[in-house]
C-alpha cells in the first residue's frame, strides 16, 4: 500500500455527531500498541502482533501519513481509519485506487462508530480526490465487516482465495 498522493494533509479535524477524525499524534500510541495487539480486533486479519514488538517497533507518533486517521470519542481514541493506495493490491481490480480499512477497539463495537468514522473519511476523500473510486477488502466470514460495507455502498467485485480464508473485496464508485 501507498499513500494518496498529493492531498492537503492534516485536514481541519472532521467533526461528525459524536466522533472526531484527526491526524495520530503522540498521546496515542498505547493505543495503536493495543490495536495491533488485540487477538479480537486482528480475528479476521491474520492475528495480533507481539505486544513487546510492538513496544520496541512502535514510533512515537504511529501512522503519521496522509489517509490515516484516529477516530476520537470524547477525547479517547477508539480506532483508526486508514486510506492508502492499493499499489500492490493482490487483486487487478483493486491496483491503483484507493483502499479504506479500519481498526476498531472492541468496546467501541456494535455503537456505529464505524460507519460513522467510515463515512466521514468517505466524504473527506470525495473531497479532496473526487472522481475517484474506493475499494475495501474483508474475509466473507467477517459478517459486521461485510455490513459496514454495504452501509457504506461498497459492492461485491470478486471473492478470491488468501490468508487461508475467502476474501471478499467491494467496489464503491466515485461520488457523484
């Protein structure tokens, strides 16, 4: 994966009802650590990371980069949406557009924040990238993963063999 290219970055944080989507800084990197650590958050996305390789490889601002954002509840980060350039995408139909991905921790599950935090990067990069299609892959077997897709407008390109698992990978098409 690669980054968007050239796009204004940080933006103005993006407000939504409840949720803030601002760039990383350095208040939370525990909480990337116990992202990229947690055996529930990674059940579809091949297992956690090494808690003490996490501590040892994490900088002290993770993921600063244009397209990735901390999604902020009441001060306290809760997850992370990232959108990156999917250069070296498995899949053809997937090389060369955009790619959204999230992170959430488990408490913040079953709220809608993903949707929410999902929606407003959306329209961030209808923003600052118009015409411009996105692409979102998740295992068949992730069923929440699977209805935020569809929530959000993504639909079903091709299911394909990777990880040991069915992937599923979805197509949104450029805002109109």
């Amino acid at each position: 994966m690669s980054d968007l290219g050239h796009v204004a970055w940080p933006p103005e944080l993006i407000r939504t009802e409840r949720l803030v989507l601002r760039e990383p800084e350095a208040r939370d990197r525990t909480t990337f650590i116990e992202l990229l650590a947690s055996p529930e958050v990674h059940t579809y996305l091949g297992g956690p990371r090494p808690r003490d390789e996490l501590e040892r490889e994490m900088p002290e601002v993770p993921e600063r980069w244009p397209g990735s954002f901390v999604v902020e509840l009441d001060g306290t980060m809760i997850g992370q949406i990232l959108l990156r350039r999917a250069a070296g995408h498995r899949r053809p139909a997937a090389v060369g557009k955009a790619d959204l991905g999230y992170l959430f921790l488990p408490k913040a599950w079953g709220q809608g924040y993903a949707a929410e935090a999902c929606a407003a990067a959306l329209d961030w990069f209808d923003g600052v990238l118009p015409g411009e299609p996105v692409v979102l892959t998740t295992q068949s077997a992730n069923v929440a993963s699977m209805r935020l897709a569809a929530k959000l407008g993504f639909t079903e390109v091709e299911r394909f063999q990777a990880w040991d698992a069915e992937q599923w990978l979805g197509l949104r098409p450029p805002a109109t």
